[in-house]
C-alpha cells in the first residue's frame, strides 16, 4: 500500500522534474523529561508505513538530462536512525538500514545522521523542491541552508533550487481518494469503534463517572490492536453535551439525563470518528425523544446526499433544512424556514457543519471547494462524516426549561461509492429503539444505514 502510494506521488514529481523532502513527526514533551507515545506524521507513514521518529524521506523525481544514470529514474531514499544495541536497550528496537530496503521497499536507506550533509548533492539539479515549512523551527534553518548550498553551487552552472513549494498540494489530493487497503484499516477502525461505542452504552449509569467510560472506551480500542484513540474522547453527560469539544470527562452521570460520545479509533493510523447519544437510564424522556429524532432524520438525510457526483455542502444544506423543520414543529423556533436559515437563527442550536474528510487524521486532508471557490463534487473513493446535531443551552431562557441543557449529535462515517454511499459505521445502535436496546444489553433489530 505505502510503496504504491510512493510511486503516485513519484510519477507526479516526475512530472514536474521535482524532488520532495518528508520528514515524520518529532517527539513531544509531555511535562519534564518525559514524552508521548510517539505519532508519525500522516503523510510521512502515507508514503512510508513507518512509524519510528527522526526519520525522512527523499523522493527525486528524476533528472533526465543527468549524467550520472542513476539520478536519471525517479527513486526514494529513507533516512533512519541506525541499530544502536545500547541505546535500543532504553528506547525500544530500530529497523535500521540494513533491513529498511527489503522491510519498506524503499531504494535505498541512509542513517539519519548524515541527512542534513546529502541533501545538496541529492537535490542537486532540481529547480523544485517539495517541503513542508513552518513544523519545526530547527528542521526549517537545516533546510535553508541546504537550499543556500545549492544556490552557492549556481556560480559553477548547477541551477539553483528556484521554487520550495508546500507537499501538500500533490500528497493531500492523493490521500483523499482511499485504496482498497486503506479502506480496510478504516473499517476495522469504524468496528472496533462500535465495539467502544456498544460497551459505554451498557456500561452507563446514573452515579458512574465519566472518565470511568472514557476509560472503557479507550481500554476496548487498545485492546482489539488498535494504534489508539484518533482523538480525545468527548464523554459529555447532560448539559455538557452542548459544548462541542468538552474534553473533561470528569463528571458523575445523572439519572434522566442525556449522554453523547464521541470517540474514534484509529487502526494503522486510519482514524474513525463516531458519535453517539444515548439515556443514561437507558429510556429516553420526551423531550429528549423528539429532538434526538430530529437530529436522526436529518442526519438520514444528509447521509442520502453523499453520492456522485453530488457537491459536498449538500448533505450540510439539507440536514439543516431537516433539523430546522423540526425545531419549528416542536416549538423552538418561530417563523419561516428559509429566512430562519438565511439569517443563521438556527445557530443557536446547530453551530458547526455537517462532515469532514476523513482518514490518517480525523480532520483529514483535501480540499473542499474548486478552483472556482466552489463546493467541490463528490467521487468515489472520499470518506466523509455526517453529523448534525441539536444542542440547547443549559441557560436559554427564550425556550421551554423542559428542552435546556440538552444535546444531541449522531455521526457516522460515509465512503462514497460508484453506486452511493457505504456507511462504514452502519452497525452501531443510532435509532431510539436500538439505542435503548443497546443500553439495557438486549438484541438488536436491523441497523439502518
């Protein structure tokens, strides 16, 4: 899968007569000495599948003009730390060079140390060079003056490196339309994340804490071999639910309240990314019944709009015409539809858009609009979610008290098929009768998709 990424984004520099430099990711610092478990940056493990820090690849899309031969055909080099018994006693085993051409199916695999003193003579010739700026203020000044080096080397008839150009508009269109393999490492994603999902429902209860399913969730993602959490959870109950990104996860649940997850795991680094909302007693009240279905119908008929050919803002115009004809049935708002959404009253209650890309990063790559500034299209092979949500301020007064502090948000991942949509997450309980189903461990009817 990464060599066939590699080769994509290779023809591509070939093209251009172009070279890229991909670094991965650094360590962070958690607080001290002490770091995070180390993440590699996602278009480095596109190209790579290679999660080790202080590494970077090379890509030279070839010279054809060239007199040595072997700069005349695209290549890849993968700078690498190389095996140190001692020092992998402390930090863990290295691939190392030896191994590294056979094991990634690079070209060749250089150590690491020696980056920074091969790139004038690799780059050498190529007046375009692919480089992410502005990640990491040391490997940006290492950068320049490789690109100064080059320029010094005009005077004897080298071109100089003319343009230092951002990756990201070649690798960010690549990674947006998924292979048959990547779309394998987000279904297991979007399984095990169900798996989570299912657990927390069954697990809730008025007097269990928050972090204690946050914990639960992230405890059954790890389990099932998964490299982890695509992102923090969000474990809100009751009013909580109605700020976006709440991130504590340190309140006990309440009897009558609502709870919303939203939780993804990440296989292989391919994220899901789902939301649930569900009773804590496991029975949804009134109120809450009748705006979690809205937000369901709309969210059913966001899903229906992901198809090709289709601009991708449909789904997010139609869910909010939906989930607006239903605030005005139930008495929330007042007046005309259409002049409601056209001066954002609606925003009161559903402030963020309906999807996102999706894929290595939960907020993934590509660009959504045209060149004309336009909703781009859709095509098969994208992966978006779908989820809107209703969420009403625990402190509003121009609505009834029995409707405040309530939120809801159902999410699903959606790839985009030749024929439609395939709902990735299709298995996990999301209509009032599976949710309560799920939370008081009983069988499930059909999932609608």
């Amino acid at each position: 899968m990464y060599r066939e990424h590699r080769e994509r984004l290779l023809d591509e520099l070939a093209r251009e007569g172009a070279a890229a430099v991909m670094p991965t990711a650094t360590l962070k610092v958690r607080n001290h000495d002490s770091t995070y478990r180390f993440r590699p940056d996602s278009d480095f493990w596109y190209l790579t599948g290679f999660a080790e820090p202080e590494a970077t690849l090379v890509l030279l899309g070839g010279l054809p003009a060239a007199e040595d031969e072997a700069r005349r055909e695209p290549r890849s080099i993968l700078f690498l730390r190389e095996r140190n018994p001692e020092q992998e006693t402390w930090t863990g085993r290295r691939l190392g060079t030896e191994a590294a051409p056979a094991e990634l199916h690079v070209d060749e695999a250089r150590d690491a140390d020696g980056l920074w003193k091969a790139l004038p003579d690799l780059l050498a010739g190529y007046e375009r060079v692919h480089y992410r700026t502005g990640l990491d203020e040391e490997r940006d000044r290492e950068m320049l003056g490789v690109i100064d080096s080059l320029r010094q080397r005009s005077r004897t008839g080298t071109p100089p490196v003319a343009e230092l150009v951002d990756p990201a508009t070649l690798v960010h269109e690549l990674r947006l339309f998924k292979s048959l393999a990547e779309l394998d490492c987000m279904r297991r994603a979007a399984s095990v994340t169900g798996e989570a999902h299912l657990a927390a429902m069954r697990a809730a209860a008025a007097g269990v804490g928050e972090q204690e399913l946050d914990a639960l969730i992230e405890y059954t993602v790890r389990r099932r071999g998964c490299t982890g959490m695509a992102y923090t959870n969000i474990v809100a109950g009751g009013a909580n639910a109605c700020i976006l990104h709440y991130i504590e996860n340190d309140q006990p649940l309440a009897d009558g309240d609502l709870l919303l997850i939203d939780a993804g795991a990440e296989h292989q680094f391919y994220a899901a990314d789902v939301t649930r909302t569900f009773p804590v007693n496991g029975v949804f009240t009134d109120e809450q019944r009748a705006l979690y279905e809205v937000v369901l119908e709309a969210q059913l008929a966001g899903i229906d709009e992901v198809r090709p050919g289709v601009r991708f803002d449909r789904a997010h115009e139609v869910a909010t015409e939906r989930l607006v004809a239903g605030l005005l049935r139930l008495g929330l708002l007042q007046g005309d539809a259409e002049q409601l959404i056209s001066d954002g009253e609606h925003r009161r209650f559903f402030m963020h858009r309906t999807g996102h890309w999706l894929g290595l990063d939960v907020h993934d790559c590509g660009a959504y609009a045209d060149e004309e500034g336009d909703s781009r299209l859709l095509e098969p092979g994208m992966v978006t979610t779908v989820e809107p949500g209703l969420y009403v301020a625990p402190d509003d007064e121009t609505v009834e008290e029995h409707w405040r502090g309530i939120g809801v948000r159902i999410e699903d991942n959606v790839l985009v098929t030749a024929e439609g949509n395939e709902v990735l997450t299709a298995d996990i309980p999301k209509t009032v009768e599976n949710v309560e189903a799920a939370c008081a461990g009983r069988d499930l009817d059909a999932v609608p998709s």
